[in-house]
C-alpha cells in the first residue's frame, strides 16, 4: 500500500512553499521567494511578505501539482505551518490550507515550523532514528533542538539571547559594505581573508554564561566587536581588509555555534545531528559541524540546501509523520501563532 | 538634556531597571545609537523591569514585538525601525493600536518616530570610538513634552 499523500504549505517568512510528500518520499517542492523585494530593506518587512505570499500561493501550488505529476484530488491531507514565523505571513498560508482542506474535504494538520526543519531531513536520507539534536540557523532563527519523536515530541535546549545568526551576517556585512543577504556575500569575501587573522568573541562561551546559558547563543558582542575593530583601521587611515573581517567573524559564528551543539548532543548522549536552516548553507560552517561531528563520533544528517531553507516540502514531511503516528486533525478553528512554541509540534 | 556614562553591560541593564520604574502604560522611549551600542540591553533591562515575558532579543527581524506583562502591569512592545524606510513604513505596523495601554521602546526610531507621541523620552547611545577594551557608553537622555521634564530625569540619573 502507497502511503497517504500529504500537501504542505509554508509561509511562515519570505518563501512561500508548497510541497507534496508520500511517507518519505518527496514528490514537489516549489518555492516562490519575495527576497528580491526585500533587498531594498535589507531583510524581511512583514506587509510585504503577506502581499507576496497572497499572489504567490495558488500559482506555487499549481507548480507543485505539476511536478509531481498529481491532481488536487489525488491529496489526502493538509499540513500547513501554523508557527512560530510572522503573524501577517502566517494568516495567509493558514487560510489557503484551511480553504483547500474544506474544498477537498481532507483533515488539516496545522504544524510547527522549526520542527518541519527537522522532518525535511527524512526527505533525504530516509527515517531518523531519534533521539536528534538540531541545530536550526536561519535569519530569524538560531536554536538547538533536542528531538525525541519528530511526529510529537521536541524541546529548546538553546536559542540566541539577541541577535539571530543570520541577521549578525546581514549586520556585519553592512559593517563592512557589503550587500545584503549578509550570509553568500561574506561567505565570498571570507575565501580571500584569513580565518586567523583576527580572533573575535564568542559569546556566552566564559565559565559564567556557560553555567547559565550552556546552550544558548548571543551575537551581540561579536556584532559590536567587528564595529570596533573597523572603526580602529579607519581611524588609522588604514584599509579595512574585508576578506580578513569576514572571515574572522565567520569563523566565530561557525565555531560557536557547532561547539554548542556537538557538547548538546554529548551532554545528552545522542549520536545524531540534524544541521538545517538557511545559514546551513554557509561552506564553513557545513564542514566545521562535519569535522567536530566527525571527532565525537556523531552522524551528521542535512539535507540538501533546497530542503534547509524555508520551504513546503518540510511541512508536508511533517504532516506526513503525523499522518502516519494517526494523530487527529487541528480543530479547524486553529489560528496561526506567532511565538507557537517548540513543544507543540501539531496544534 | 542629561547625559551619564555607563560602564558596562551589566550597569546598562541597570539604568534600563530604574527607567522601568519611572515607565506607565502610553510612555514611548525611542531608543538610538550605532550597530553594537547596546539599545538591545538597554531594552532588555527595562523589559525586566517592568516584568514582562522574555526573552526579549532583537527585533530586527520581526520588527516588533509584544512582551505581555507577567506582574499586571502594561505590556512592553519592543519596535525595531532599522529597516523601515520611513513614518509611512512605521504606520504599516500599526503601533497606535497599542500605544496607550503599552510602554513602547523604538530601537532606531530617532527620525522615524517621532511623530508617534508628543510626550516622549529620547535615548541616544554613544559607544567610545576605536578598538581599545574601555567599555563605557556615553548615555543621553533627552525629555520631550510635559511628562518628561528636567527633574524627573535627574532623579532617574541620581537614584544610580
């Protein structure tokens, strides 16, 4: 017997997502993106996310259909990212699920967009064997997951105190007079600069914060650092080497961040780390979670950089985990939540 | 027009706990000062304050945010108008609709938000120029309209 065919819609940001996936399998995923319409804000403004999304869903769903050769009655369910994300982007990805499931007369799966990272995994390389630790980085997201059942059961071990690691990247690039998004121009500019060159912080790793916040992250300082040692080198009429900067601080992203998990998942005794999010395409940090991954006898799993971004395919693999468990629907009234929180994996 | 200086972090968290006290329900504190001046503490300390529900971390990528109050008292909405272009931009998140029953801290708001209250509080942040340790930011607190007069400032700097 073929497993259910599940449809997930993702508008939780700025990509508006469709995807279709049996068990796990993937069948489509079409994104259609409102980056280039934030650039000139360098970043993501909310009104203009709900607009774009608004004229993007029903054309993003036809592309999906088409690609994996299917018709809307051939679909058994719907999951939609009910949260967290932005409560306007939200709003309209919830009501066109919630249309569709009422016009197909199908169950509706309203389902947490920071585990659907997690689930796109199986997409990949087949089921996970929980327990995982993820690491999530993306613009608006930098946590560690600890994962015992994608299907119903997740908890935050760790999230940025400040600054999200994609918006440090945004930031320093500003900083340093590149463009925005911060994290492919510094990636760039990194491969001509030395990683060695200078030594920026890494927050919360002291004794002190290490106590208090073991697996939590803050970018701020970094930020503040690079700041401060750019304004030095102008001050001395000296010219900033950007390729040195942006490797530096790439570095101390990379470093702390996969630090933390890889002592999570140690800490935890759990063999497994899911790496996913849109700054999971950054090279350096992919291969320096591969090496100390690699040290401590940890099996690496992400998927490939269409499946780490923001995206439906991850929400219909979700869907389709809970699908499988036989959990029952979202009662229809369900609202989109902004802060929806980690715990609540199917509202 | 006060100005203090405060020398670290923690002191910054501080100066953000007696601004709380000093803060009801309608009050609207625009928060300015360059990338890495420490808006984002400053936020974080009056959100203590005032007891809100944390975290609060930058709301840059949302731009803003509600932080209900956990004590009874008013909610704090953390606005963040780095990319917002304008006052047009600004009405588009519809601030008004919260403004009396919240305290509502603008980081970045110096030119943009003005027009928002006409009784306000300005806060500016100066971080020390160059790349020696010294820690210090040079705080300016400037009193718009009746609520905010001299001597209400002064007594926020003095109870230090």
């Amino acid at each position: 017997m073929t497993a259910p065919l599940i449809l997930g819609i993702e508008t939780s940001c700025d990509e508006t997502g469709v995807g279709l996936v049996r068990g796990t399998t993937l069948l489509a995923n079409a994104v259609a993106s409102s980056v280039d319409e934030h650039v000139r804000f360098g970043g993501v403004v909310p009104e203009v996310a709900s607009r774009a999304h608004l004229e993007a869903v029903v054309p993003t769903l036809h592309r999906a259909l088409d690609e994996a050769q299917v018709g809307l009655d051939d679909v058994d369910a719907v999951a939609v990212t009910a949260g967290p994300g932005l409560a306007g982007a939200l709003m309209v990805g919830v009501s066109a699920a919630k249309a569709l499931a009422v016009a197909l007369d199908k169950p509706l799966y309203g389902v947490n967009h920071l585990v659907g990272h997690v689930a796109a995994e199986q997409l990949e390389n087949g089921p996970l064997t929980e327990p995982v630790v993820a690491l999530l980085v993306s613009g608006g997201h930098t946590e560690i997951l600890q994962v015992d059942d994608v299907a119903t059961a997740a908890e935050l071990l760790g999230q940025t105190i400040d600054d999200a690691a994609g918006e440090a990247f945004d930031k320093v690039a500003r900083l340093i007079g590149l463009k925005y998004p911060g994290g492919p121009h510094i990636q760039r500019a990194a491969a001509d600069g030395d990683p060695s060159a200078i030594r920026f912080p890494r927050g919360l790793t002291g004794q002190r914060d290490m106590a208090r916040h073991r697996y939590d992250f803050s970018f701020s300082g970094l930020k503040t650092a690079v700041a401060r040692w750019v304004e030095t080198a102008e001050r001395a009429g000296d010219p900033v080497p950007v390729g040195d900067v942006a490797a530096g601080f790439q570095e101390a992203v990379a470093d702390v961040l996969t630090a933390k998990a890889v002592l999570a998942c140690q800490e935890r005794g759990i063999s497994t780390m899911v790496l996913a999010g849109g700054v999971a395409a950054n090279a350096r940090l992919r291969e320096l979670t591969q090496q100390r991954c690699e040290a401590a006898g940890i099996e690496l799993r992400q998927p490939r950089f269409s499946l780490c971004t923001d995206n439906g395919a991850m929400i219909a693999a979700l869907g389709a985990a809970v699908v499988e468990r036989g959990l029952p629907p979202s009662r229809f009234e369900f609202g989109s939540d902004s802060s929806l929180p980690v715990t609540e994996v199917l509202i | 027009m006060i100005e203090i200086d405060v020398p670290a972090a923690d002191d910054m968290t501080q100066l953000g706990h007696r601004l709380a006290d000093e803060l009801a329900a309608g009050d609207v504190v625009l928060l300015g000062g360059d990338l890495g001046a420490g808006k984002t503490t400053l936020a974080q300390g009056v959100g203590d304050g005032l007891g809100v529900r944390g975290p609060i971390t930058s709301p840059t990528f949302v731009l803003a945010r509600v932080h209900p109050s956990l004590v009874e008292g008013p909610p704090m909405v953390h606005v963040d108008a780095y990319r917002l272009g304008g006052w047009d931009e600004l009405e588009d998140i519809d601030l008004e609709a919260t403004l009396d029953e919240a305290v509502t801290l603008i980081e970045w708001g110096e030119g943009v938000a003005e027009g928002l209250a006409g009784d306000r509080l300005e806060v500016h942040i100066d971080r020390g120029r160059g790349g020696d340790d010294n820690e210090t930011r040079h705080v300016r607190l400037t009193g718009v309209g009746p609520r905010w007069d001299e001597l209400r400032l002064r007594q926020l700097v003095l109870t230090s």
